[in-house]
C-alpha cells in the first residue's frame, strides 16, 4: 500500500500505526496452498480470500509475517520452512509454518475446533460434542501456534489471532513471558451465557479471550453475548464504554473489545463482474433461463447454513403461489466441505434428498424448478451466477457475518437484484434496509418474501439495491483493517483503554488515526 505523505497533523495512518511495530498474523491456515507434485515435489501457490487480500498490504509495508498450518501433515517441517522461505521474497512478507500430525488434524481441528466450538457457537448444541481428548488437543495445538509466535516475533511487535481454532494461543504467550500487545479477532458468532455455559472448558476459553489487549467481534450482538457471560462466569468485571469498543476488567487485566464487521473488497468485485469474461458468462447462463426469473442460493456444506429450511421454503412458494410454475427457477450451488465428518455427508444425502423430491413434484416439461451442483465454483463462474441471479437466498440459522450477501451486492453493477437475508447473519446488521430479511425457521415467511421478491417493481428493486451497494462500498475490507488497528493502537482514556465510536478518516483507500493526546502506541 502506497504511503500517503500528505498524512494531517497528529494523524497516523492505520497501514502504518507506528512504524516500529511489525504486523505478526497468525491463523489455522496460511494464506498459501502447499501442494504435493509427487515424487517429493512440493509447490507452493497463493492463497485468495478477504483477509488475504486485507492483510498482504500492512504485512509487505511492514515487513510482516504470517503463521499458520500449510494445510498437510509431513514430519518434514524444516523442508516445508525451507519451501515457504523460498516463496517469501514473492509476496514480500514471511511466512512460518505450524506442522501438525494426524492426531492432531483430527482431535483439534476436526474435534473441538470443529465438532465442538463451532456448533456450540451457532447455537446447535446437539451437533457439539465434548469430548476430553478434544480439548486436550486444543490446547497442546495452542501451545505449538504460540510456541511458533514467540519464535518470530520481536518486543515492538503486533501479533493478530484470527478464530475460533487459536483462541487460547495467548495463554501460552504470556506464559512464555511475551508482553508484546496481541489482539484477537472471532470471526464466527458468540453464542448466549445459557448455550456457551454448557461447554465444559468455558472458564478457560473465556479467560483466554479476557488476555488479550483487543478482542473484536462482528456484530454488537456477538459483543452483547460476551459481555453477559463475562458478567455471569466472572467476579465483578467493570465494564466501561459505550460505541465501537468499550472497555472490561477483571482479575485478567484491561481488555477492549470491539465491532469490527468484516467486509469484502467491493471495488475488485465490482470491476471483476463487469469483465468480459464474466459478461459473457452470465449471457449464456441467462440464455439457459428464457423468460424465467432466477433464484440463486451459493453455500458452503454446512449444517448453520439453513439449506434444508431454503427449500422447504422454496416448495412452500411453488404450492402457495402456483404462478411461479415455470417462471422461476432456483440454482443451488453446494461448495464441498468437512466431508470426512459424517454430519455433513448425512446433510448433503438430505439436501440431495429434497431436492429431487421437490423437483418430482413441480418440473414440467422445459422447466426444472432446482439446478443443483456439489462442486466448486471458479472466481469468473461464481460471479456469472451473481450477475444473472434476479434474486439471492441468503438465509443461514446463525452466521458470524457470510459474505456471500456482500458479494453479491458488489456483483449486482445492473443494480436490479433482491436479496433475501437472514435476520441471524451478521450481514443482517449492516444491510437491513436493503434486503427483506426473513426468519429461515419460519417457512411460509421465507416462501412469501420469495413470492414479493419476484413480483417487486423494478423501481424498487434499483432503489433497495443501491442502498446495498452504497453500504458494502462504504464499508469495505479496508476499513475493517483501518478500524481494528485504530482501535489496537489508540490512546488509553485515562485509566481504561476506551475507544469512541470511529469511521474511518479516508484518503483514497488509506484511512488515518487520530491520536488525540501525545503518548505512546
């Protein structure tokens, strides 16, 4: 990221919150792919994603480096440290693997990681499973990540945990004796005191997350819900602040925790729809649909995603609203994943289930209500079906945020989409008064917000729309970054490390902090 020079007096920008701190990031996964080529060949390639595409700026200007498991299991960590080194002077920051073996992979990442911590935090307590060696795991995994950290890292250092996986890495940090400031973002949701009370580790996850000098979460909801179980699992925590961030102590220390939603890159979707490429391949997409309104549904296998709920309510629509019959028909695109856990095969057999029944009911000849696909979907495809799609199902039981929401919107560049959004994702925060937000549990709400989607007025779809759009414009990855590192590095208000709300100052695309009294960072 270039380095504005025309920064304003008393400003600095959060791209380089006093140069002196490297950026350190640590995730469960490196934004690489390590691949076998066989025959002992390995080959590293590029990673892609939000945070990626966020991230890879602070860390080049810095000099920075970012921590993760390359994704395989090989006893071989100094050749696969010597093969990320080689990469490192490529993407101009460094990059430190965390080798895991196989008991590891499948009791902490596939097990508490997984099995546990990410059901019981959207709230679908019957999929956790709590299970001691899990949790051992966790936290033997824990202690390797900050074990790698510590490693890396110099005292002026900044090191920024990402997930659910690493939430205890910090525990581990300041038991090695490392004072270096160290934020923490979760990226899922929080659940309620009455549903994260029922993990039995719950005081020691918790007093990890009360470590840290910064935690952020991505609604005021998910804050809502840590705080309440602070208050209820905790001796008299003070809790100070109002805004973006406040202010909590304990017996931990001063923590400050923050809403940072996470967003996308809204200027490189938006330019990317307009490709020929794409253009081209939503003309023939559009041509397999003559006359025929698109419903478009694109997720993840997983069971939070409400997909099953999705087409009950889309059969509900065909039996309510009989005219939809050969006008509308639904795409249902199912990315693989976590396949090796029997939950989601058994989730795909249903899902695969529904759907032929409900298109035994209803096709007609020239006309099948559901195109189903369980595949991956290439960048150009993926926004070929945004661009085509006259309506968006976006309607998980409980997401952290789901960006497919927001990708959809930068795609929309006709401006002529509707989107139907789940009150339970975060997204629902951010893009209420532009989407019809319904709740998926509720079938004849989903299959009438179907039903108003397909008949509204194009005058109303370009104005709810442009709302959309102007909002994830306004408040793209770039200021989840700015706002974090804002937060991170400002000035404690006397004797707590409080915060006021914040948006972003902007200069072009780099944001500036406004230090408000001498000090250090």
């Amino acid at each position: 990221m270039k380095q504005n020079t025309m920064t304003p007096a008393g400003a600095i920008h959060a791209w380089n919150v006093g140069k002196q701190h490297k950026m350190v990031i640590v995730s469960n996964r490196l934004p690489v792919v390590v691949q076998d080529k066989g025959e002992g060949q390995w080959e590293v390639k590029s990673g892609s994603g939000g945070l990626v595409t966020a991230l890879a700026p602070v860390l080049r200007d810095r000099g920075g480096t970012w921590i993760g498991w390359p994704g395989h299991v090989d006893k071989d960590s100094q050749g696969v440290d010597d093969l990320l080194r080689k990469h490192d002077e490529e993407i101009g920051y460094s990059l430190r693997p965390v080798m895991l073996d196989d008991e590891e992979v499948e009791n902490y990442y596939k097990g508490f990681s997984n099995e546990t911590l990410w059901p019981l935090f959207h709230d679908l307590i019957d999929h956790s499973q709590f299970k001691p060696e899990y949790w051992d795991a966790y936290q033997r995994v824990n202690r390797k990540f900050a074990e790698v950290v510590k490693s890396n890292i110099e005292p002026e250092d900044f090191i920024w945990i990402h997930d659910y996986h690493l939430i205890s890495v910090i525990s581990y940090l300041r038991e090695m004796g490392v004072k270096n400031k160290v934020g923490f973002f979760l990226h899922i949701p929080f659940p309620p005191t009455d549903i994260y009370s029922r993990l039995p580790s719950r005081l020691e996850v918790l007093n990890a997350m009360l470590a840290y000098d910064l935690v952020g979460f991505q609604s005021a909801r998910d804050r809502r819900n840590f705080v309440q179980s602070v208050r209820s699992l905790k001796d008299k925590p003070k809790i100070k602040g109002k805004g973006q961030v406040i202010g909590i102590q304990g017996e931990m220390g001063k923590l400050k925790a923050g809403v940072f939603p996470i967003s996308i890159d809204y200027k490189e979707f938006n330019s990317a729809a307009q490709s020929a490429e794409v253009a081209q391949s939503s003309s023939v997409l559009r041509q397999l649909f003559p006359n025929q309104k698109i419903i478009l549904g694109v997720d993840r296998l997983d069971y939070t995603k409400g997909i099953p709920e999705r087409l009950r309510s889309f059969r509900e629509a065909l039996r309510r609203f009989p005219e939809l019959i050969g006008q509308l028909s639904m795409i249902q695109i199912l990315v693989p994943s976590r396949r090796d856990i029997h939950k989601y095969e058994d989730l795909k057999i249903e899902i695969e289930r529904m759907i032929a029944e409900i298109n035994g009911e209803f096709t007609r000849p020239g006309w099948l209500p559901i195109e189903y696909q369980f595949r991956s979907l290439d960048r150009k495809e993926l926004l070929a079906y945004y661009r085509v799609a006259d309506i968006m199902m976006v309607t998980p039981l409980k997401d952290g945020m789901n960006l497919v929401a927001k990708e959809y919107c930068a795609c929309n560049i006709e401006g002529n989409g509707v989107l139907i959004l789940s009150e339970f994702a975060g997204t629902a925060a951010q893009l209420k008064l532009g989407a019809i937000l319904v709740n998926p549990h509720d079938t004849v709400e989903c299959a009438e917000a179907i039903f108003m989607a397909f008949h509204m007025e194009e005058k109303d779809r370009k104005i709810k729309m442009q709302k959309l759009r102007r909002n994830v414009n306004r408040s793209d990855i770039f200021d989840w970054v700015d706002s974090f590192l804002k937060a991170a590095f400002s000035i404690g208000l006397g004797s707590f490390p409080l915060l006021a709300d914040y948006r972003p100052l902007k200069e072009g695309r780099e944001a500036v902090i406004r230090v408000e009294s001498t000090g250090t960072l």
